[in-house]
C-alpha cells in the first residue's frame, strides 16, 4: 500500500488531495487498485520514455537561436505560443545549431535573432539523473533576470530535450537561445587606435560609459587586453583598464576575469568583472560599459614608437642648451611641434633634466624635462612633464605633459605643441666640452674679501653649467672662513664629487657660517669636474675654488721658533699676534708644529710657546680641523700645559712640511717649530731563514742627545735586551740593532722610544716563508700538463736531498710516470693531467740552523679546468 498524489501547480510541488493506492507487480506488469480522485481535471498519469522518438518534438536548423550573436535590425524571431494549442507545452529538442542546449551563460539584450534572449540557469544534468527542474530566464537591456519560468531538463545520453511553457509573455518577442562556441559566433570587432596601450589620453582621453554590453573580439594591436597595469593616461584615457589575471587557455572554455582600472597613484583602484575565451588565433570577451573615463585597453607593442617611421626628427642645431636667444631669428614649436612622437638628433640627443638658463637654446622660454630621469629600457614609456625657464628666477614655468621611451640608442619623445611660440623644446649638449669657463682668482678660498669686490659675487650669476678653472678646479669639501673666496660667505660642497659613472648628480652647496644653501649638479668629466650653478642668494654669497694651500703658505722662518730654543732676557721675548689669519708653513728645524709642550721655560723665544695637541694628518686626508695650545709657565704664576686653545687647520704638504691656518691673538705668544726628528731606514725589513737582519736608525736634534734615554720594546711588551733573543744585539748608541741567524721568534714590530721628548719610530721584521710556490691553484685541461716550481728563502741554499714532494695525503713523488722532479728538486712536472692526478700537493724543506732543526712546507692544487 502507498498513495497518490496531485500536484496543484507548476509552483507547488507538494503532495496536493493524496489518496491510498494499492500496488501489484505481475511478472512485470503493475496492477493498481485506487478510487478516482474527486477533483477537477485531475488524471493519473502514466510514466513514458520521453527520449524515445515520437515522445518528443523537434525545433530544426533555426541558426538564429546561436548564442552570443548579436541581433541584427528589428525582426525578432518569437517563441511565444510556438505551441498554439493547450496545454502549450511539451518536450522539445534543439537540432541544427550550436550544440542543442539551451545556453547556460547569461545572454545580452537583442540577441539570439530575438529581442529578449532565453538562457538557463543551472548546469545540464548527467545522463541518469532523471528529469530536473530547472530556471529559464529573458534578458532586458541591463537586467539578465527580467522574466522566469520553471521548465524540465532530461539528458537521454546523445541530447538534451527541454519541457516549455510556450504559452508565456504572448505579447514580447522572446525566443530561447542554444549554446555554441563564443568563437563561431558573430560578435562586434572593435579596432579603435585610441585603445592602444601607447595612445596617450592627456591628447585623447575617453571612456567606454557608453559601451554597449556584449561579446567583443580586438583585431587591431597585439588584439588582446594587457595583462600588466599600463602608466596613466594610456590608450586614450583617464584610466586604462587591463586583464588582473592571465588569459585562459584553449582548453579553459569561458572563463570569468576582472579588469581593473589605474591611475598615477593605483592600478587597481576601481574593477569590473568580464568573460573571456581563448579561440585559439584570438580572444573575445564579454564586456561591460564602464564608469566616465574608463576604457578597455589594447595590447601593443612597447616599441612600436622606436621605428623610424613613428616618429619625427628634431635636427635643429640651436636647440642646444647653451644656444643664446635671437631675436632675428624666431623659432615656432607651437606651429612646428604638432603632437606626436619625436626624436632628437643634435648635441646629446635628449631633452635636459634640469632647469635651463632664461633665453636660452634659441627661445626667449627655454624648455627642459620635469618629474624624474630618463627611462631605463625596461621602464618602457614613462610619463614626465616640460618645464619652461619664464625669467631670471622663475623656472618650472607652464608645464606640459609628455611621454619618453628608451630606444637604446637613443630616445623618443612623445610632446605637444608648447604654449606660443616663445616657448620651445631644448636639447642637452656635452657639458664636459661646452660648459663655461669660470676662473676668476679671487674666488680662491686662500683670498680674503677685498672690499668693493662684491659686484664680483654671485648674486646675479646666469644660471647654466661651468668649468671651475682655477685652483684645483673644484669647490672645497670643507667650511672656509667667512669672508675668503671673494665674498663675506663662501661657498663649499660637503659632500663626495661623483663617480665618472655617476652622470649628474644633484648636490648642495653651503655659504660659509649661514644656513643658506642652494641646489646644484656636479658631472664627474674625468679629467675635470663641471657645475650647474644657479645664482646665490645675494651678492655677499660666492662659489669658491679649493685650491693646495701648501703654494701659497706664507713662511715663518725665524730660528727663535726651535722646540729647544730657550729665550735668556726679555728682550728675546717674541709674539706672532697681528701677522693676521692666513695660511702659514714652517721653512727652519723639521718645518712642523711640535705635538707636545716645550719643558723649559721661555721655549720657542716666546712666553706662551704655542704647540699642537692632535697628531698632524697624513698626505691623503687633505684639510683637516685641528687644535693648538698656548702653555703658560711664568715665573711665580701656576703651570698650565693648555692655558688657551686655538681653533687651526693643517694640510699635510708632502716634502716633508705642513701648511697651517692660523689667527694669532694671544700677547706674547709664539708658534713652535719641531727640531728633533728620528728615522729608521728601512722601516720594514724582510729577511731569509738564517738571514741576518740590521735595524739602523738615526736621531736628528738641535740638542745633545744622551742614548741611555733609548729604549727598545718587541711587541707586545718584551722589553730588550731579553735572553729569549740571544742572537741579537743592540749596538753602544743603542740606534742599531744586529739580529744574526734569524729565525721565528725574531720576526714582529720593534718600537724604539725616548721618553724625555716622546720620540718614536716602529720597525717591522718580516721572514719570508721557507717555502714559496708561484701560485695557489694551478687550472689545467684533462691530458694537459702543469708545471710546479718552488722558491725557497733559507740560508744557505738548500741541497736537493732536503726538498721532497708530496701528493696529499701521504704519496711521496719521485721521477716515473707521469711525474718528473727537476735536478734540485725545485720543480714538480705532471703530464697528461686525468682526474686522477688532480688534487693537492706539499713541497717540504727540512734544513738546521745553528743546531736548531726546522721543517716548512708550501702547498698547491691542481684543478681540471671544468
């Protein structure tokens, strides 16, 4: 026993007035015993085979229904009441066209050769799975859900078969649409050159907002959207649209996709989902109208505005930047500038970075590039901007937007016309051969300001590029007094010059004690340095030029200076105060500043001796800050070894004498002169196993010298003599140092020091290692041949019976096969190098020295060359 039911409505699929039924299976025929229903239109009904022929009809060959194809004129086809007669529906296959089934992708407004397009929701169900309901749509205008109806989907295995309600929407025309390929489809082609990733859209800017929704297929370009954010304004718009994920492949069918949309600050700041399919030689996709001045973009080539016939050429040989204005002759990039893509050809072949001298390079406004260097090759285009110098002081001036692309060899310019004629287009030129010459000597930074020489300052410098030709040709690195260089503030540049390598760099320079600074460039042009310069802030600012203050140091010669020189009266009293602030050398004693306070009293024929209380610098560190003390030691009063300091500069000048920069203010004070000095020659010394090694040293003094003051010292701290070292010995003066059959613990640094003046010299003995082969690793071909020699640093020379040769580890070579030794054993040859004879090697030595045994040994690999 079970029951029957009804079903009410399409909509309701509960069990509607069930009643009981009685059920029995005769040998395969059923038998069913139920009272009638007491309904209206109510029947039992009997299951069939729908997929048999016959239980079915057939909708054939109307191609129209071919998914994705637009709609073309107003004469929809209709499927309304296609069945005329009640119950208005019945099981239906599509044969003919497409695949025969009902699309599944939601179809566009007038399409399908109807007004409103069908398509189901849903996947086709499996062979097996019965029959199941699903949901079929109409498509209006923007809304792919305007109207529904429930319909029945059965898969008989070969085809699909549908059952509709024809009777539905009798005053539209809608027609159901059958799936196909998107491929074989009749879809809009669109080769518009404003989506072009190239098109630049600050010229054409645009948008898809009125783009119809549908099927599009790009024939022009590389046809397809790109798939990396392009720069702003590209392919004719605001914001240009491109795939966020690569296209599918053949294989992938429809696929969904985002499309984003960029501007200078976002590349994806906005999206909207589309379809696409891979057709094998081409894609097309479903797209969408956008929002105002987003576009669809087309994929280009990055190059094609390299070849010659994409471009114009600019050949004027005026436009270089050092060009002067001419009012004779009036050049027009307004009218001779139209837009496009255009390439330099004179000086350097490229627009200057910086900002450009007022009437300059042929126009009364001349123009450079603005907003970043010039592209690499693999930035692609870039977006920059030209700029217009409009007077003396005003620069970045009505700007205009550009693009440049990196040719490799050269550089293309996307520009448009510029404001009026008086503005125009520069080219940079070889600032290396062609900057100014600026070589004035009062721009020394040795020259004190000469009164009334301000007019000579730079106030009112031109702006451009220049050669400093004075000098060293460089601005100094460090801050010169104020008041030197031929204005009160001279200016200086703290930071490192450029590599050659480097280009132009931006750098700033300083003005003496104030804060002002200004913004120029430097160019390394390997034999001198170039300048671009702009005017200083007022005519009390200068650029000034290092210059080796060592030529132009004024001597102090007196003998009176001497470190040891000790004034008897009075009347021997000296005082530097007043020779004024210059640069100054000493010519008498070792023409050096002591680094230590005078002992007697009166030193240096003065009452306050002025020394050094920092070491001096070395020949490479150039002008440098130092400190000088004046000691005070009169008679009655309290020693004070720095009772005032003095705030100097030294150079290191070479030749053995120093350039200082002093300002003598102190009464009665004096500058000393160094005038003991001691010397070790040589201050390395390399010597051989059982070698004898010779430290000779000698002291210069203007004083007498007492040599129980000399100490010697083997670092760290064996003071000598030592009984460790018995094989050396120090001579009577004790400024000479023997050191027979040397050997290991002899090799170090040996210090000699004289406390009393603080006098030091260091000498460093180096022995030679025993064993020494013309290199490490020896790189040899399979079936080449090596040959191995060996130096060896021992006294006497070693006879052959002491050397040996072994391959590591323990394979002692002697003459056979393919290894031969030299007479003395010196040299190791191996022929025909295998694998087998790669590897490392050792030469060993054992020799005696004074009885003392020793063993050394040098080491090699032999490598195949790979």
């Amino acid at each position: 026993e079970t029951r029957s039911c009804f079903r009410q409505s399409m909509a309701n699929e509960n069990c509607y007035q069930g009643q009981p039924i009685k059920v029995k299976n005769c040998n395969g025929e059923m038998r069913y015993l139920y009272k009638t229903a007491n309904l209206n239109y109510a029947s039992m009904c009997v299951e069939e085979d729908v997929c048999k022929a016959g239980n079915f009809r057939e909708f054939k060959d109307e191609t129209w229904r071919l998914a994705y194809t637009k709609t073309e004129g107003n004469n929809y086809q209709t499927d309304a009441r296609r069945i005329s007669t009640a119950p208005y529906r019945d099981w239906i296959r599509f044969t003919g066209v497409g695949n025969g089934r009902i699309a599944t992708i939601n179809q566009e407004y007038l399409a399908c050769g109807t007004q409103f397009p069908g398509w189901m929701e849903g996947e086709h169900p499996q062979e097996g799975e019965g029959i199941v309901s699903r949901k079929l749509y109409l498509t209006h205008t923007t809304n792919y859900k305007w109207q529904t109806q429930d319909i029945f989907v059965k898969n008989c295995g070969d085809f699909m078969l549908y059952n509709i309600n024809f009777n539905w929407l009798n005053g539209y025309k809608w027609a159901i649409c059958v799936d196909g390929d998107v491929c074989d489809a009749k879809v809009t082609e669109v080769s518009q050159s404003h989506r072009l990733i190239n098109t630049w859209g600050k010229i054409s800017s645009s948008g898809d907002n009125s783009l119809a929704r549908g099927w599009y297929r790009f024939t022009n370009g590389f046809e397809q959207m790109p798939e990396q954010c392009p720069i702003a304004m590209s392919c004719g718009s605001s914001y240009p649209g491109y795939l966020s994920e690569p296209h599918p492949a053949a294989a992938d069918g429809i696929v969904n996709r985002k499309v984003c949309f960029g501007d200078a600050d976002q590349c994806c700041f906005e999206s909207v989902d589309v379809l696409v399919k891979n057709c094998g030689s081409h894609y097309v996709y479903r797209l969408y109208e956008t929002a105002a001045h987003r576009k669809y973009c087309v994929e280009d080539s990055p190059d094609a505005m390299c070849s010659a016939d994409s471009y114009k050429v600019l050949e004027d040989e005026w436009r270089g930047e050092n060009n002067p204005y001419d009012s004779q002759n009036i050049h027009d990039d307004n009218k001779n500038v139209p837009h496009g893509w255009y390439r330099f050809t004179t000086d350097l072949g490229r627009l200057p970075e910086y900002s450009l001298p007022f009437q300059s390079c042929g126009y009364y406004y001349p123009g450079y590039m603005s907003g970043g260097a010039h592209p690499t090759r693999q930035e692609g285009v870039v977006n920059r901007q030209v700029c217009f110098s409009t007077s003396a002081t005003n620069e970045g001036q009505s700007c205009k937007d550009i693009r440049v692309k990196n040719c490799g060899k050269f550089f293309v310019y996307e520009l448009v016309p510029t404001p009026n004629y008086h503005y125009g287009y520069c080219v940079a030129q070889n600032q290396c051969e062609k900057a100014k010459e600026m070589g004035e000597r009062w721009r020394l930074i040795i020259n004190p300001t000469v009164s009334g020489q301000s007019k000579a300052a730079d106030g009112s410098l031109r702006k451009g590029w220049y050669r400093l030709t004075a000098g060293h040709g460089v601005m100094p690195s460090y801050q010169p007094d104020n008041g030197y260089g031929g204005a009160s503030y001279p200016g200086y540049m703290p930071e490192d010059l450029p590599d050659e390598s480097d280009g132009d760099v931006e750098r700033i320079v300083r003005f003496g004690s104030t804060s002002n600074q200004v913004s120029v460039r430097v160019r390394n042009c390997s034999t001198h340095y170039v300048y671009f310069l702009r005017p200083s802030p007022n005519n009390h600012y200068s650029y000034t030029i290092d210059t080796d203050v060592c030529e132009h140091a004024r001597p102090l010669d007196e003998d009176w200076r001497n470190f040891f020189y000790v004034s008897e009266t009075m009347d021997d009293i000296h005082s530097d105060k007043g020779k004024g602030k210059d640069w100054y050398r000493f010519t008498t004693g070792f023409k050096m500043m002591p680094e230590s306070p005078p002992i007697e009293r009166y030193s240096c024929g003065t009452k306050f001796p002025a020394y050094l209380n920092q070491p001096h610098p070395t020949v490479g560190d150039g002008v440098v800050n130092r400190e000088v003390c004046f000691k005070r030691d009169e008679e009655g009063d309290t020693f004070q070894s720095c009772q005032h300091k003095e705030a100097i500069r030294v150079k290191n000048c070479g030749d053995d004498y120093y350039a200082y920069q002093l300002n003598p203010t102190v009464d009665e004070g004096a500058y000393c002169v160094y005038n003991r000095k001691s010397s070790c020659v040589p201050n390395v010394i390399h010597a051989k196993y059982g070698d004898k090694a010779v430290i000779n040293c000698t002291l210069n003094s203007e004083k007498d010298f007492d040599s129980s003051e000399v100490e010697w010292t083997k670092l760290d701290d064996v003071k000598l003599p030592d009984a460790s070292l018995n094989k050396m010995t120090i001579s009577e003066n004790k400024l000479l140092v023997d050191i027979e059959d040397i050997t290991d613990p002899y090799a170090g640094v040996y210090a000699m020091f004289i406390p009393s003046t603080e006098t030091s010299e260091l000498v460093e003995v180096i022995l030679y290692n025993a064993v020494e082969t013309n290199q490490k690793y020896y790189m040899v071909k399979e079936g080449g041949d090596v040959k191995i020699e060996a130096t060896f640093n021992v006294v006497p020379e070693p006879a052959a019976s002491q050397i040996t040769w072994t391959k590591l580890p323990n394979k002692e070579l002697s003459n056979g096969g393919k290894y031969s030794l030299s007479g003395d054993n010196r040299s190791l040859s191996i022929s025909g190098v295998s694998a087998k004879e790669a590897g490392a090697y050792r030469c060993t030595i054992k020799f005696e020295i004074k009885g003392e045994k020793f063993e050394k040994y040098s080491e090699v690999i032999v490598k195949l060359e790979e």
